[in-house]
C-alpha cells in the first residue's frame, strides 16, 4: 500500500541547435543589409530633386541655346 501520488518525471530542456541558430543569424544579417541598402537608396533620391522654398527660384535661367543646338534668338517685346 504505501500509496502516494508520484510525479512525472521533468523533461531536460531541449538544446538549442548551432546550425539553427547559425542559419537565423545569418539570414538576420541579410535582411539588416538589405533594410540598410533601401534606405541608403532612399536618402539618394532625395537629393537628387530640387530644394527650393515655396517661392521657387528668384533668379533668370541661363538660357542661350535651343534643345537642338542652335542660337536662340531674343525676342523683343514692342
């Protein structure tokens, strides 16, 4: 009789895999890298545009030639 309730026997705790975790700290790098390459394309497209204020620019653009090439005659205004 000496009857007692027993316990199941605990688990051990599982051992974490090298090549697992290997694998998810490479593939964790990768996608750092690739978070970092589209915002370094980001910032470049934007300082490839115009930054002018609200006004625009105040100042007369140099213009001397037509697309094609040739001289662009001055018009006069009479």
């Amino acid at each position: 009789m000496g009857g007692g309730m027993k316990s199941a026997p605990s688990m051990p705790m599982p051992q974490p895999m090298p090549e697992i975790d290997d694998k998810v700290a490479e593939s964790e790098a990768k996608l750092e890298a690739e978070r970092q390459r589209m915002i370094a394309l980001g910032k470049q497209g934007s300082y490839g545009t115009l930054l002018t204020s609200g006004e625009g620019v105040k100042e007369e653009a140099p213009v001397a030639q037509t697309l094609l090439g040739g001289v662009k005659k001055p018009t006069r205004i009479t």
